[in-house]
C-alpha cells in the first residue's frame, strides 16, 4: 500500500465579516499553536485559498456572498474543507441547513471557546485523514492506469481469491502465462507481496465505489484482450 505523503500544515481559516469575532477567533487558535487566517469576506478568501489543508469557520449571513452560498461554492469547485458555521441567534434554522448540507456543526455567537477548540480540532483530523486516503487512491490509480487488459483482469481474479491454476481456466491460458501476469501487475502495482496487493486494490475498490468485475466470457476476453498480450 502506498504511503500518504506528509502533509503541509494546516490552516484555521475564518470567514467573518466583524472585525471584533475575527480578531476572537484568531486570538483563540493561535493561542493553542494553530496557523490562523482571516478573511472579511467569501470573495476574499476564495482569491486567496489555494488548495492546503485546514478547515473553514464560517458566518451564515454576510454582505455579497452569504456562508451558505460560499459552502454552495465550495462544493461546486470540488473544495472539501470541513466547514464549522458560527452564527446569531436568528440564523439558527440557516445553519441547521448549512449542517444538513455538510458543515460539520455550528455555534451561537458568543460561542464557548473549549466546544468550538474541540470541533476545529476533529475537523482537522477529518481534513488530514480525507487527503492522506484521496493521495493514496490518486497513486493507486496511476499504477491502474500501466496495466494492459490481461494484467487487469489476472490482478481481479486474484484479489478475489482464485490460485493461479482456476485463474488459467477462467481466462483460456497456461499457468505460467498468469505468473507471468501476475509478475507484472505486482511490479506495476508496488506491491510488497500477494497480501499487500489485496489490501491495495480492496482499498482502492472501496474509495472510488468500484465493484469487483463479473467473470469475463470467452468472448468478452477476445474483445478486450492486447494483440501482443499473450
């Protein structure tokens, strides 16, 4: 299984347009050693964000772009920062939405400090386990992509559970071939052994929602097998 690269460090991101909850909240996570920074606007921090890790804390209701509606943002621009929405007391129904929508909680102005500490540290948590296993899937991925049909269906067959014998049988060729096959998806793959392999490709079946392919058919095959693929 490929390792998770290490990881910037992550960024407390605040998106209030008052001056006074800005520099609260701010105090507040620097105070326990968090890189802060803050924004008076949703305009201001979409042209300044540039992909890092963190979270958002974010107002419902602001002048311009609204948080709902940066939260709507975000989500069309495939940013997935865990959001934490801080609000009065007559947006309440507003962040309950933003909550069903996604955001990891909310708090009333004045918030409590510990509550919204705990909730910024799991966010961040939340935030650095999604990108280490979205970076661990790309790099699957790219090893996917150097197979050759045959290698493919060889590496489905044996997660699944098939000796290389049963493997020969199902796909019409000798043993040695699907060793040789075997070889090579291993190689390609980076696979430490025939365990780590299977973790890999379950993992990888898990996060992108892949199900394990149905047997091929003698025609099947004949269709999707290389002409140099023995």
């Amino acid at each position: 299984m490929p390792e998770a690269e290490p990881q910037e460090e992550p960024v407390v991101c605040i998106v209030d347009d008052d001056d006074h909850v800005r520099a609260s909240l701010t105090w507040l996570f620097t105070s326990i050693h968090l890189k802060v920074q803050a924004f008076a606007s949703a305009a201001e921090f979409l042209d300044a964000y540039e992909g890092g890790p963190g979270c958002l804390l974010l107002d419902v209701r602001m002048p311009g772009m609204t948080g709902l509606e940066l939260q709507a943002e975000l989500g069309r621009r495939g940013i997935e920062l865990p959001v934490i929405f801080i609000t009065g007391h007559g947006d309440v129904p507003m962040a309950m939405r933003a909550v069903r929508d996604g955001a990891m909680g909310f708090f009333e102005k004045p918030f409590p400090h510990q509550e919204v500490i705990e909730l910024v540290h799991a966010a961040l948590r939340s935030n650095r386990e999604d990108r280490a296993e979205r970076w661990v899937l790309d790099e699957i991925d790219r090893c996917m992509q150097t197979l050759t049909g045959r290698e493919g269906q060889v590496l489905d067959l044996l997660v699944d559970g098939l000796a290389n014998r049963q493997i020969g049988e199902r796909l019409k060729i000798s043993v040695r071939t699907v060793e040789v096959h075997r070889a090579a998806a291993m190689r390609k793959m980076k696979a430490k052994g025939l365990a780590d392999l299977v973790r890999m490709v379950l993992f990888w079946r898990r996060g992108r929602g892949v199900s394990a392919p149905a047997p091929p058919t003698t025609d099947d095959e004949s269709a999707r097998r290389p002409a140099d693929d023995p």
